[in-house]
C-alpha cells in the first residue's frame, strides 16, 4: 500500500466545478481517496496551482504514419537531443520525436493521457508498440474507419445495424478505442487519383457519400454505446472555402447521446477557411463558431498552428498531395487495403506568410468564440499544426489580448484584414484553461467513469502541479510566466507516483492501453456473416484468423466492455 | 602565437573510432579547460588518447595552431563548428572533418573520409590526398549542403561529392565519384577529372568538369559553346526534370546506353 498527499494544492477541478480552492488531496494506491495514514508521503504544493493530469484528446504519437515521419526526416532528429540521464532514456527529434521524447516532454508538460488521432487497423499493431515505449501516459486510439470496404457497403445498404456489428469486430480486434473519419470516403477516391470535395460527392464504386457515411457511423456509434463519439476530420481540408462544407458537415450531426457530443470535429482550423484561392484566402471562424454555439452535440479541437517547422501526417492522402505540390519537398504517400491511406510531408508555417498567419489567427478565433470551453479543446493536432511543446504558448495566447497584439505585429501586415482576431477581446482564465487541457477531454472521450480528468474520491490519481499562483499572476499581462509555468509542471503525478519533477522524469512508468469490446448478440455478430468473412478473404491480403492483434501486444490495459443495443 | 601538437598513441584496437569534436583552436584558450573524447559510450580524457604538448600562448583563436601526428584516421569530427586558426593534419583523417566549420584553415596531408567540410559556412579546407563520400554536403535529410568558403581536393573524392551544395566552393583536382553535384542549387563545383552523373535535380550554381562525365544526365539543355581558359566547354541548362537554372559547362560527355 502506498500513500501521498498533497498538501497546501490551489485545486482547479473543472468537472467537480472546483474553481479555485486550497485543499488537500489524498491518495493511496494510485487512487484518490478521502484520507490517508500517518505514514503517507507528503508533497507540500505550497498554493501552487493543482489540476487533473493534462489529456491531449487529438494528437499523432504513435504508428506507421508517425514512424514514417521519422524515416523521411531524419534532419528532425537532429533537434531535441537530450542524453540518457537517470531513469531518462536518450531522445532525439522535433517534430517527430522518439516515443521516448514524446512520452517525456509530454510529461514535462503535467499530460498523462493521450489519444492517438489515427490508427489503421491493419497497422494496429505498430501503434500498440510505440504505446508500450511511452511509458508516462495512458493512451487510446481511434481506428479509421473512413474508406472500410466493408462500411461502406453497409452504408450503401442503408444497414446501419450491420455497420455497428462491423465496427464492433474491428474494434475489438485491433484493440481501439473510437472511429475516427479522416476525408470519409476521399481517401477511397485517392485510391483512384481522385478526391471528394464535400459531403455531397459520390465514392467511387460504391455509390456513398461522405454524408451517408458519417450520418451512419454517428448512429452506429451509439448503437454500439461507445464511451466516445465519432471522431471526425471533415472532408476538403485545407483548401480555400471549405468552412461551407464544414458548416455543411454540422448541419448533418443530431443529438443523440446525453452525457456528450455526438461528433468530435477535429482539427476544425484546418476547416475554417473562407475565399475562393489563395489569393483570397480569409477567415471564416466566425461562422464555423456560431454553429457549434448552436449545437450542444458538436465538440471541436483548435487544430491550432504555431510558427516554425514541423512534419504535417494525416490519413487524408490526397490532401496531403496538394500540400506537396504547394511546399515541393518530400513527400510520402501510402494506401492501407481496404481500409485507409495516409501522406506525410514535412512543412515550415512562416510569419512572413499571409496564409500561414491567416491559419495561426484562426485556430485562436475558433476557440475564442466558442463560448463554452467544454466545446473547444486546446489542441494542435501534433504535429500537423505545431508539435505538442507549443502548448503552453497557446494558453498563454488565449489568456491575454496583449500578447495576441504582440504576436499579431509580427505576422505578415495584411493579416489584421482577413480575420476577425484583433477585433476579439476575450481573455480566457485559469478555469477555462483547465476544462480546456482535461476536463472538456475526459466529458469528450467519455472517459471521466475511468477516473480521467478530474480529482473525485476514486479518479486515478493523475495530478499536474504548475509553478504558477494564480492570486499572484496576472495572465494578461505576464504571459512570459503563464508560458513558463505551463512548460514544466514542479510535480507530475501518474497512478500516486510522482514520475516527473521539475521536467527530469523520475522512473521507467508503464503505459495502460484503454480499449473498447463492444458486446453483440450473437445473431448480429459479423462472426457470422458468411458475406463478411467471404469477402475480408476475397480482397485481404491477410487472413481474418491473423487479422486480430494478439493480447501479447498490449502490457497493461483496461477494456472497456459496452452492452451494444444490437 | 600557440602551437599544440596532439601525437595518437599507440592503440589496441585502432579501428574503433573516436569522437573528438573537442579538437578545435578555441577549445584550446581556456588552459584550464578538461578537453575530452568519446570511443563508444565512454568518455575518455584527452591525455589518453593523445600525447599533447603545447608551446607559447594566444589571445584568440585565430593565434592557435593545432598539428595532429600519427594514425587519426579513425578519429571524427575534428574541427566541428571551427571559428578560426589553423589545424594541420599530418597523416588521414576521420570522417565529418570540419562539420559546420565557419572560419580558418584545416590543411590534411592525407585523405579524408567521408562527410570531409559537411554544411560548412565559411573557412577553407585543403586536402592534399583523396576524399571520401558526400564531401561538402549536406547530412541526412538536410535540405542545405556546405554554405560557403572553400574545400580543395587533390586526389579524387567519392560519391555524392558537393550534395545540396549551397554555396562556397569546391574543387577536386582527381576525378570524382557518382552523382556529384546532386541536388545543388548555388555555388561552385569543379571537377578537374572524370565523373558521372553529375548534378542530377540541379536547381542553380554552376558546375565545371575538366574531364569526361559519364552517364551524362539527359535532363540538360545545351545552351552553347564557351571559352574557358583556352578551353573549349559545352554549357548545358538544367535540371529541367526539376525546373531548375543551374549551369554546367562540360568538356567531354557520353550519355547512358
């Protein structure tokens, strides 16, 4: 038995509506309980500021795509070197950085949670790997079901009950946690050099749209009551004009689930853009945020965009392949049969450019005019918009109009007339930040039951204290020591155990993997289905027996068991 | 005026190389300062490997000279982000001699190894016997090679010879090996011998072969005859594949059967 508390903690604790409180936390056995022995170790938090451990509720750490990132630019891992040093192993990389470094300055940061954006199922295994090498956080991944064969031709057939049983049969056997969209649909069309422009657009082959795909996955999501929503990345990312497809995409969404959103729109900066090219090229956060201010169901990430290089990696393949034809650098580009694809290139965001300052204001916009903070998570989509280390710079954007004025000198002049930004006054407050970095993710990810993101007698005892007093600070004047504060925590706590101290990480750690095992009737279980099974042997090259990553994969883990309504 | 002369001793096993980014003139300043080397994972003080002995003082770099004697063949890295003075090298050299070197002179009486100048930015190195492969480029991904000053050769180098050059020059008195020049887009590159594929996905600079290119890349316009030093030169355009504007001028060329 062992037991901690924390003494003299400033406790921000969003979903216990804890605003601000000197308090004491017990914990004993990775848990929070409601006291401790006389032997317990104590931590004097000495009125620093106390919240839940960070959770990243989009970012891409882990898996063939990111692996690849490394392959292609090994000039990244000449960045961020740092040397075996205690229970620290070596690291190397930037944007991409060894899951090692990943796991470490996430650590830094006060995060203990994280998903993994995108997972191909035939590639779940790779994913489960670089999972047991990032030992600090406890992680989960969306499997991308947005060119699944097998789906769509469920989708055709208007049989959303047997694309929940679909669904329900990869889940389980890659061991994942939500379906993610990336491009429904446009990725299949990539297959053949072509893309979908929006949601109205037929796949080829199999007489879909990206409407019909994503409206039945929303449904078979909650058929299959699984604890997150469907997690989409919308179709024609990143090009001129495409906030009508994503307001187009919104209007699809209902609301069907009670406890949360029924759509986890990611990434909407990349989604948010007005004009007709380039040359026009302008905000529309606006509109793209009054729409989720209307609709409770929909939460969305910032997706945001800092300056500097980075690698860009997403399933959206031929997104991916206009963005080479843009930068005219390396590029990679792979299909994933029957399922998915994926691009990867590596980018420079640069002040001196208009649409890059366009995109980096518009991130803030989105989450500056979303006024419930639980609607819009702080996240850059690691790495696409900027890797996960500019975190804290964002907060600090957020918390001051002073430092967004300072900031916005600096981008290219005309980037004040196309975009709202300079016109918005908001200035965010620690409580926002806090549901912002964990509680808006736990209530996102449905995984507050698991004793994720708040500090309740029984939640997993993961804790992030910051050097920062928040009676002592003001942010929207000293945005230099809101910056220092978020970047390394003074304490972070994973399971009861401090695993990082002042950004030196204390111990190895082993990672939990949280999965989801939906359970079906046996009428509906695609086991059964002989056209299924048929087919998944016609066109794999793999056998249905092989197909399942085998338990030897996963170390420590929780499977969330659901009771489908099928 | 400072001379330090750093004689290797006599090792066991002499292939196994040594790290000695350590080895540079201004590291030599600070007298009190405890220089090392790494072999593998270990750290190992200076006098273990070398016999150092050092004569007179100096108030910068530039007043250093330093002499390496004996087999350094193995040893890497020397002259790692130079800033000034003068490094001498009696016999061969290691590979990634003068990595990111800036300013003075590293003169080798023998041959280098591989990655001899790599993203240099100023200074010259003269190198007496052969180079190794990827002289004066860029590492592994990087997108920029050497960026300025000088590397002379006067035996041959090795393949991929100028890679990503970006600028500063380079001179090869012997042939050189394949894909010299590949991904170039400023600077100057000039080949007194033979080579092959030269300058391939070129996008500027110039590059001048005083011998015969072989495999000649096809992706080059002709844009005329030109004089250089009584010599008669083929100036060629390209790499269009690439839409690039950089410059050959080639003496004698076939092209791939």
């Amino acid at each position: 038995m062992s037991e901690l508390l924390i003494k003299n903690a400033f406790v921000i604790d969003p979903l216990n509506h804890i605003r601000g409180e000197i308090m004491d936390i017990f914990v004993r056995d990775g848990r929070i309980v409601e006291s401790v022995g006389p032997n317990a170790e104590v931590i004097d938090a000495g009125g620093m500021l106390t919240m839940p451990g960070g959770i990243d509720s989009h970012t891409h750490v882990c898996g063939t795509k990111v692996n690849f990132g490394r392959y292609m630019s090994p000039e990244d891992m000449r960045a961020g070197r740092t040397k075996r040093h205690g229970a620290m192993h070596a690291t190397s990389g930037y944007s991409v950085p060894t899951t090692y470094g990943t796991s470490y300055r996430y650590s830094t940061m006060g995060y203990t949670t994280l998903l993994e954006g995108a997972m191909a199922p035939l590639e779940a295994r790779h994913t489960h790997e670089e999972f047991n090498y990032t030992p600090l956080q406890d992680t989960m991944a969306n499997v991308l079901f947005d060119g699944n064969w097998a789906i769509m031709e469920a989708v055709r057939d208007q049989d959303t009950a047997r694309a929940a049983a679909i669904v329900a049969w990869f889940l389980e056997a890659v061991k994942g946690f939500s379906i993610k969209l990336t491009n429904p649909g446009g990725t299949e069309a990539w297959g053949w050099g072509k893309n979908l422009t929006c949601i109205r657009d037929i796949v080829p082959n199999f007489e879909v749209t990206p409407a019909d795909i994503i409206t039945t996955m929303i449904k078979a999501n909650e058929m299959l009551r699984l604890p997150h929503s469907v997690h989409l990345h919308c179709n024609n990312l990143g090009t001129p004009g495409n906030y009508q497809c994503t307001l187009d995409t919104f209007d699809l969404v209902p609301d069907i689930n009670r406890e949360r959103q029924s759509l986890y729109a990611t990434h909407v900066q990349f989604h948010a853009y007005g004009g007709t090219s380039w040359k026009d090229f302008c905000s529309r956060s606006d509109e793209i945020a009054a729409s989720v201010n209307n609709r409770p169901q929909i939460t969305i990430d910032m997706g945001q965009v800092m300056f500097g290089k980075t690698t860009t990696m997403t399933a959206d393949g031929p997104m991916e392949f206009n963005l080479y034809r843009l930068h005219h650098n390396k590029w990679s580009n792979h299909d994933v049969e029957l399922e998915t694809g994926s691009g990867i290139i590596p980018v420079y965001y640069s002040r001196k450019n208009l649409v890059n300052s366009i995109m980096w204001a518009i991130g803030l916009e989105l989450a500056l005019l979303v006024r419930d903070p639980y609607q819009c998570i702080l996240a850059t989509d690691n790495p696409n918009g900027a890797p996960f280390v500019k975190y804290p710079e964002i907060i600090a954007l957020l918390m001051s109009k002073a430092y967004r004025e300072a900031e916005l000198a600096t981008v290219h002049p005309d980037t004040g007339s196309r975009v709202p930004l300079p016109a918005i006054d908001r200035e965010m407050d620690w409580y926002d930040i806090a549901i912002m970095t964990r509680a808006a993710q736990a209530r996102a990810l449905g995984i507050a039951g698991q004793g994720k993101g708040h500090l309740s007698e029984g939640a997993e005892a993961d804790i992030a204290i910051y050097p920062l007093r928040v009676g002592e600070t003001d942010p929207s004047r000293e945005y230099d020591a809101i910056i220092k504060g978020f970047s390394q925590t003074e304490y972070t706590i994973k399971r009861g155990r401090v695993v990082c101290r002042r950004g030196e990480c204390l111990v190895e750690g082993v990672n939990t993997t949280y999965w989801v095992r939906p359970k079906v009737s046996e009428e509906r279980n695609i086991l059964n289905d002989e056209e299924f099974k048929r087919n998944f042997d016609r066109y794999y090259t793999v056998r249905m027996s092989n197909y399942p990553v085998q338990d030897s994969y996963l170390q420590r883990n929780v499977c969330i068991d659901t009771e489908a309504q099928l | 005026m400072m001379r330090v002369v750093l004689a290797v001793k006599e090792r066991k096993k002499p292939f196994l190389p040594i790290e000695a980014e350590a080895i540079l003139p201004s590291a030599f300043l600070d007298q009190e300062a405890k220089l090392t080397v790494w072999k593998g994972n270990k750290e190992l003080p200076f006098a273990e490997v070398f016999a150092v002995s050092i004569d007179g003082e100096a108030e910068s770099a530039d007043d250093v000279e330093i002499v390496i004697r004996g087999d350094s063949s193995r040893i890497k890295r020397i002259g790692e982000y130079m800033d000034g003075g003068r490094i001498v090298i009696e016999g061969d050299i290691g590979m990634h001699c003068g990595n990111f070197m800036e300013a003075g002179t590293i003169e080798i009486m023998g041959s280098a190894d591989a990655w001899l100048g790599r993203e240099m930015r100023g200074g010259s190195i003269i190198c007496r016997g052969n180079a190794g492969d990827y002289c004066g480029s860029g590492y592994r991904g990087e997108k920029k090679g050497m960026r300025g000053g000088s590397i002379e050769v006067f035996g041959n180098a090795g393949d991929f010879t100028a890679e990503m050059l970006a600028g500063g020059s380079i001179v090869i008195h012997g042939n050189a090996g394949d894909m010299a020049g590949v991904d170039m887009h400023d600077g100057a590159l000039v080949i007194h011998g033979d080579a092959r594929m030269v300058c391939a996905n070129m996008t500027g600079g110039t590059c001048t072969v005083h011998g015969t290119v072989a495999d000649m890349m096809p992706t080059f316009v002709r844009t005329g005859q030109v004089l250089i030093e009584g010599t008669e030169f083929t100036r060629f355009s390209g790499d269009i594949a690439n839409r690039g504007k950089g410059t050959l001028f080639i003496r004698r060329w076939q092209y791939m059967d």
